[in-house]
C-alpha cells in the first residue's frame, strides 16, 4: 500500500473529526467545517496533504462519487411531477443568470464564446452545499427548500447539452495535460466531437434501457450481494472508460451511470448499500475544495478574484430573488431561495476542466474560475448563516426567521412525531384513553392553531438526536411517526432504531412502496394513511350492494389482516421487481381464495347474489 497515500487518508479524517465539531458546536455547519478543514490542512498552510494536483485526485473523487448518487436520485417519474418547476424555475434561473454575466465577461475583455461558457458555468450552483446547508437547517420541506431542489435537478440535466455545446465554442487549440487531448479527438472538428458526445450519451441511455435491467435481474436472482454490487460497480466505470474515450469527464459518465440506474428498480438497494459512504464522501469532497483553493493566484490578483466572488455571488442571489418573488414565494422564502444557491457549484470544477481541455477557455481564465468557484463555496455557509440570524429578523421581523426548537418540558410513554390530519387523530385516541403523548411538529401554524383549542404541541424536528433525546425518548416505550414527508420518516425511524433500540416504533406510511422500506427497518407497525378509510367505503360499498353488514366487516377484518402479512412478505422481494409482480400475485389469489371460502363458496362454485331467503337465513344465524 502507498504509505503516503494512506498518510493523506489519516490527515484528511482527522481534520473532520477535529475541525467539523468545532464549526458545528459554533453553529456555522458541517460544510463549513470541512471548507475550513481543507484550508488549513491543504498545501498552501500546514502543508499535510502534498501538493494541489495531489488535493485534486481527492476532489476527482469526490465529485465522483458524490455526482453518482446525484444521478441516482433522478428518477424519471419525479422529474415529470416536478417538471413544472423544474424547466420553468430552473431553466429561467440558468438562463438568466448566464444572460447577465454574459455581458460582464464581454467588459472584462474575453471573446464573446468565452464570456458565454463561463456566464454558463458560474450560474451553476452547489447541489452538494445547497442540500446539505437546507437539511441540516430542517428547512427541505419549506418553500425555499422545494424551490432549490427543482433549479438543482434541472442544473443537473443541464450539465449535459452544456457540455455538447461547449466544443463548437472552441477557439483556442485544446489542452492534452487535462485529459482531453487524444490523438484521435485532436484529428476530428469541433462538430464531429459534438456529434460523438451526443452518441456516446444515446448510447448510455439505450443501453440502460434495454441491457442494464435484465443483466441486474439476473445477477439479483444469484441471491449475492456481493456480485450485485460488481455489476454495479462494471457499469459505473463502464459507462465512465466510454465518456472519457470521447473526451468528457469522468464526474460526467458516473453521473450518467446513475441515471442510468435510476431507471432500474434495484436503485433504492443501491441507494441504501451507498447511503452510509454519502456523508464521508461528501465530507472528503468539501476538505479537498478548501485544500485545492491556490491562496498564491488569490494573491497576485486579489481585486479581480475579489469583485468576482463578491459580484457573481451577489447577481445570482438577485435573480433567485426575483424569480422566488415571481413564482409567489414568500418574502422570507425568496431569500432563503436565493442564499441558499448564489454559490457556484461543483459541476463547475467539471465543466472548467472541459472548457480549457476542448479550447473554450484560456488556460488563465480557468484558474481565475477555479478559484472562484472554490471561494464563492467556501463563503455560502457563511452567507447563510448571516443571512438567517441578521438579514431575516431585521428586514422581515422575528417570525420570518427559522424558529428554534421548543424547550421540552414534559416526558411521557408515547411520542408522537407529527401533529397533522394523521397524528392528531392517534394523539386524540391515546389522550381519550387515559394516555398522554408527546407531541412535536415543525408546522408553526398548526401548533398555533392547536394551542388556540388548548392543546400542547412542542416545536421541533424529531429528526434530531438532541431533540428526541429531549423528548424523553430514552425512557418512552413508544414512538409514533406521523410526519407527512417519507423521507424524514426513514430519517427518524433509523435515527430511533439506532440511538434507542427498546422504542417500539409505529410509523405511517403513504403507500405499499414507503410500507416495505419502513418494514426492511423492522418497525412494530406500519399503517398507510388512507387504507383503514379506503377500507371502511369498501364495507359501505358491499352493504350498498347487498352483502350483510356482518358479512361485509368480516370480509374486510380478513382483508385487512392478510394485506398486513403482505407487506411483510413481499417486502424482502422490494428490490426485484419480477419476483415482486410474481409474489403480489400470489397474494392476491389466496386472499380471493380465503374471501371466497368465507362466504361458502366452493372453489370454481360460481358467485351467487343474496337472495331475500338468504338474508333471512343469515340473520337467523343459520349461513353464517
């Protein structure tokens, strides 16, 4: 093993487990935390990592692997329900921005194709920053949150007709030392190259579609984990050795590896065999952004690199801000929207790297773009958190900004995470009953609505451990999520199973696919929202139709119990979806079997109607 490679690993963990804490406990964040970690370990302070090209193979796969879970989590059917917001928000975002720092770029001297491919490349934002920053501060399921999230998925697609683009743009002779300059690229033109970019990616998304399923549907039948994760592992470098040999980034063809897999049903496995490495990849990626700022060009032209960071940062923020206010955000939303995204992102790094590769970009104008990218990053945690403890309160009063977690000052046997249409209705049950809960929400209006009838609800994400811990949860018997994001119910239930293994948990549910995640997590109960009501018009319905009252419960109490055992048997197949299909289908002729051995039917015994004789005879107990 290389010794000093193994050294950089050790300075690397170390820095996050010293410095992070500190920013945390400061109340500056975890991205911050590691920004400043690679700072001050990087080669132009203490020196303990080697030297910036070195720092740069760390961010390489950072970017990597960070940009493979991105693609991952872009699954076709999310982005048509959010394709309003997406391509409306995200597309004007992306244009606009790149619209007015197109005319900065032709003032500061550079040709019209370069002042348009770095227009482009700095109005991309940090998905890595953005979304960690709106988690950590509880703030995804919020307007400001939402709105983000679409700019970032479309920046995300983007990437790709940008990078076809970027060629025909070319008027400098391409650049070999960033990998981009293959004998055979350098003998083809600007448009032939745009064209073999454009194939490749067909050629990705073809093959994703018609030979990546049934190749992961047979390794899935050998039942090895182990060969599951090779194949996944032989596509991601598959489709990264191909997106090179055309001269893209590597970041790029493990992006597109993960859209690939997105469209497959084993991507929630992959996602979960990948989820436990996210934080620390991501962590790296932060310490090597901090560690690969070149503090000597910052130097030699501090006012340039100054008025850009500040200017670029500044122009994004007030066109998020005019377009938060144009698609009717809140004020206070609008401008967590534009603080949270005024960044340039990572995808940045990958699209500098090709544009001076492919001869869009001088060598000088990258490295000024590097560093302004690495800077404008460094700065957003900071910009946000002024933003959130100066900015909100002062311009839009003290209920605009984010409110802090309620003291808690009672502990009881239940706690109830979740105080909507789904919670208050357990809560009330267990109160009428002579059992009082802890009840916690992050809605402020709905708590004061509740405190208006008398009721007590704490604020408060029950996704955070100092929160539940508040909560009396280590001395609770049962925790009952009702919260009405499935995301942040997973978020919770593994928060409860590893920190208080004795809590029973109940956790609701939408549907039969969040049913067989929160059953994988081994919780006491899952209840899927509308099935009981669902199940109670079908009871009404029978009645109306002529079956017993007696009769039409008894049939849905049978109902009930064997689509329970259901989810619990169809949930170990969640990942293959032909054993899936299969196994649902099993299920459903034994539950018509059981149906109709209830109500005396033999098997093949066509269906008879209820006669007046035979309503008579069942209320005389004599066919039931």
């Amino acid at each position: 093993m290389d010794h000093s490679l193994l050294g950089q690993a050790v300075v690397y963990l170390a820095a996050a487990m010293i410095i992070v804490p500190l920013a945390s406990r400061l109340g500056l964040g975890s991205v911050l935390g590691y920004l400043l970690g690679g700072v001050v370990i990087g080669p132009h302070l203490l020196n303990l990592v080697g030297q910036a090209d070195d720092v740069m193979h760390f961010a390489e796969l950072g970017v990597v692997m960070m940009l493979f879970l991105v693609g991952l989590e872009l699954e076709p059917s999310r982005l048509w329900r959010l394709r309003g917001p997406i391509f409306g928000l995200g597309g004007l975002q992306l244009l606009g921005t790149g619209a007015v720092l197109l005319p900065i770029g032709l003032l500061l001297g550079l040709p019209w194709q370069q002042a348009l491919a770095m227009g482009l490349i700095l109005a991309m934002s940090s998905t890595a920053i953005a979304l960690q920053t709106l988690s950590e501060k509880g703030l995804m399921g919020s307007d400001a949150g939402q709105k983000s999230f679409s700019v970032l998925l479309f920046q995300d697609v983007a990437v790709i007709p940008m990078l076809a683009l970027f060629p025909l743009l070319a008027t400098l002779p391409g650049s070999a030392g960033d990998g981009h300059g293959d004998s055979f690229l350098d003998q083809i033109g600007a448009l032939e190259h745009t064209l073999l970019v454009l194939a490749a990616i067909a050629v990705v998304i073809s093959a994703g579609r018609f030979l990546v399923r049934p190749m992961m549907r047979a390794v899935a039948r050998t039942g090895l984990r182990e060969l599951f994760t090779a194949a996944a592992l032989f596509i991601v470098l598959g489709v990264t050795l191909l997106m090179t040999a055309v001269g893209l980034s590597p970041a790029l063809g493990t992006f597109l590896a993960g859209v690939v897999l997105a469209n497959s049903e084993y991507h929630h496995e992959l996602e979960s065999d990948v989820e436990p490495f996210k934080g620390l990849l991501l962590g790296l990626f932060f310490l090597a952004v901090g560690a690969s700022i070149d503090f000597p060009a910052v130097a030699a032209q501090p006012v340039l690199v100054a008025s850009l960071v500040l200017g670029v940062s500044l122009i994004k923020a007030l066109v998020l801000l005019g377009l938060g206010l144009a698609f009717r955000a809140r004020r206070d939303q609008a401008v967590l929207f534009a603080v949270a995204l005024c960044q340039v992102g990572e995808f940045a790094f990958v699209l500098l790297s090709f544009a001076r590769g492919s001869g869009v970009l001088a060598p000088e104008v990258a490295t000024v773009g590097v560093a302004v990218t690495a800077l404008s990053m460094a700065l957003s945690p900071v910009s946000f958190v002024l933003v959130e403890r100066l900015v909100l309160p002062r311009l839009l009063g003290p209920a605009s900004a984010p409110r802090e977690a309620d003291a808690i000052d009672e502990h009881n046997e239940v706690i109830v995470a979740g105080y909507g249409r789904f919670g208050q209705v357990a809560a009330r049950f267990l109160s009428a009953n002579g059992h009082a809960a802890t009840l916690l929400d992050v809605d402020s209006d709905q708590i004061d609505v509740v405190a208006r009838f008398g009721g007590k609800v704490f604020f408060g994400d029950a996704s955070r451990l100092d929160l539940l811990s508040a909560a009396g949860a280590g001395h609770a018997k049962i925790l009952a999520v009702a919260v009405d994001d499935p995301v942040k119910v997973k978020e919770i239930v593994h928060l409860a199973r590893v920190h208080f293994p004795h809590l029973a948990i109940l956790a609701r549910a939408r549907g039969r696919g969040e049913a067989y995640e929160l059953v994988e997590h081994e919780v006491e109960g899952v209840y899927r929202e509308t099935f009981d009501s669902a199940l109670r018009a079908g009871v009404d319905a029978l009645r109306l139709l002529g079956t017993p009252a007696a009769m039409a419960w008894r049939a849905a109490r049978i109902f009930a119990r064997h689509d329970e055992e259901s989810i619990q048997v169809l949930a170990e197949h969640r990942g293959d979806q032909a054993r899936l299909v299969h196994g649902s289908r099993e299920r459903t002729l034994m539950l018509e079997a059981a149906l109709r051995a209830d109500r005396g039917i033999e098997p093949g015994e066509p269906e008879q109607a209820w006669d007046s004789e035979g309503l008579r005879r069942l209320a005389r107990g004599d066919g039931d």
